[in-house]
C-alpha cells in the first residue's frame, strides 16, 4: 500500500515537471508581432526604380529646399500664381502622335476650394481632388498619392498627384500624359497611356529629395 502511494507522488512529480518544462518552452519561443491597421491608415509602398539617369540634370531650387533629376531634353518653366510657386517639365511632342507628357511641380503655400475662387491658408493635400488612395515612401519622404485623371473635349488627361506637406507648404508632384480621343487611333482609356506606367515621369518622381 505504502508503494502504491509512492507510485502516486512520482506520477504527480513527473506530470508537474512536465508542465513546467512545456510552459517555459512556449513562453521562451520568439512570438510574431501583430499589427492591426486603424479604419484611417493608408497602405505604404517603397518607391523603387532601375531606369538609367545618366546625362541627366538636377533642377534645385533653395527656396524650398528640393531637388529633382529630369532628361536634358527637357527644360523646366517656373511661374508664380496666388496658391504658390510652380515649375513644369515639358517634354518635346510632335504632330505625328499628339502627345503630350509633363511633370507639374506646385509649391502650394494656401488652400484652394472646389470652385477656385479662394485660396486661404494653410496648405492642403486635398484640393480639387479625391481624398489619397495609398501612399508612396520616396527617399525617405511619405507622399500621399491619388488619381487626378480627367476627359476633355476631344482629349483624356491621366495624371496622378503627389503630395506632402513639409512646414507650411504643400508639394504637389503631378505627372501626366495628355492625348487625343477624336480618332480610331487614340482610345478614350487607352491603357498605353497610364501616367502610373511611364518609366521616365516615374523615374522623375523618385528623384525627389528634400535639400534642408
């Protein structure tokens, strides 16, 4: 009888060193962190690109503090209108395939309504268009990015915009591709037109550095 006691005890050592020697082993394996999005995040992709800039220049401008690469057959056009600074990088078209292909630079300093007609402080990433549907890390620099392609008489306008909001400024990088919809030759959506696939324009935005 007494053995049989025994016999008891041991099982009951065994089975608790057991446990212990189980629950250390879990809590001593490395556990996979979970991160739970809230309703507002915006997913973010990293910026990459193969494309050969050689021969190419650096447009730089010290006021606000940027930098950007772009083709040399290309030449950049400053102006100033009431919401800010701009700079546009044409590139050369022919009439043969009346296509037109730019990259809109606007330092924007105030916001702009839907109508146009007012531009108050201070700067916005949401003027005339939808609210950003992803963003985008260029250079260590998180712009948010929408789609602000529009038709015309005659024509179809793709473009997305670039935004971030750096002191008190917006800069808003846009790259666009303009082409006719009158002919057979040109469909209305035609996918060989997507801003988003262009290699150079792409290749332009990642360029993009803040200088200060």
């Amino acid at each position: 009888m007494k053995n049989k006691g025994s016999a008891v005890v041991w099982v009951i050592i065994i089975i608790a060193i057991l446990v212990i020697a189980g629950g250390i082993y879990f809590y001593s394996q490395p556990k996979e962190s979970v991160v739970v999005p809230t309703q507002n995040q915006v997913a973010t992709s990293t910026a990459t690109t193969s494309t050969n800039t050689t021969g190419w220049q650096t447009y730089t401008d010290s006021q606000y503090g940027f930098s950007i690469e772009y083709p040399g057959s290309v030449q950049p056009q400053e102006g100033y209108a009431v919401s800010g600074k701009g700079v546009k990088f044409s590139f050369p078209s022919s009439d043969s395939n009346r296509v037109t292909k730019t990259l809109g630079i606007l330092l924007a300093t105030t916001s702009i309504n839907n109508l146009g007609t007012a531009f108050n402080p201070p700067a916005s990433c949401k003027d005339f268009g939808p609210n950003a549907t992803s963003s985008v890390a260029i250079n260590g620099i998180v712009f948010m990015k929408g789609d602000t392609s529009y038709p015309a008489t005659g024509q179809r306008i793709t473009a997305t915009e670039y935004c971030v909001i750096k002191g008190e400024v917006a800069y808003k990088l846009t790259p666009s591709i303009e082409y006719p919809t009158d002919d057979a030759t040109y469909d209305g959506f035609n996918p060989a037109f997507n801003v988003n696939n262009d290699v150079i324009l792409n290749q332009m935005i990642y360029t993009f550095k803040f200088t200060n």
